[in-house]
C-alpha cells in the first residue's frame, strides 16, 4: 500500500478528461459570476446610500451609470454610444482641469 494518492485524471480516457475539465471551468465561471454580482450589488447600495461630496465622485457615478447604459446599447446605435464617449470624454478632461 502507498501513501501517494492516485491521480484519478490518468486513468480516465481522454473524453472523460475533456468533460471533467469543462466541469470545472463551467464550476469557476459560475463562481466567478456570482461574486462579480454580490460585488455589483454591494457597489450599487453604496452608490444609491451615500451622496457624492464632490464634483469628481459625482462624475465617477454618472461614468458607472453611463457605462451600465452602453452595455446594453445594441451595435447599431452609434450615436448615442458617440454620445456617451463624448460626455465620459468631458468628465476626463475637467477632472484634470480642476
């Protein structure tokens, strides 16, 4: 008797290892995506609880807003992703300013 622990993944055949790994990658996106969620929620209670004292955190809040809003913007709608661009373009270059 060994000690060793056996490697089980050696003595699959190559599809059983294939379908083993895809479980584990499915396993860690699912975990993944449900801490980026927590993690968006527990952002968005603090945005909505705790007023802006400045222009600049103000501006970081509408820049977190206005990107919510490009992601569901489709392709064909330039304009309005122009737009944006143009608004988050403006909050870069007064920040500096100021």
């Amino acid at each position: 008797m060994s000690d060793r622990p056996v490697d089980l993944d050696k003595h699959r055949g190559m599809a059983a290892q294939k379908a083993t790994d895809i479980r584990r990658v499915v396993a860690d996106v699912e975990a993944n995506a449900r801490t980026l969620r927590e993690r968006t929620s527990e952002l968005e209670t603090q945005l909505v609880a705790v007023p802006a004292t400045s222009w600049p955190e103000a501006a970081a809040k509408a820049r977190y807003v206005l990107n919510l809003y490009v992601d569901t913007l489709g392709n064909q709608d330039s304009r309005h992703r122009e737009l944006v661009a143009a608004v988050l373009a403006d909050f870069d270059r007064l920040s500096v300013e100021n």
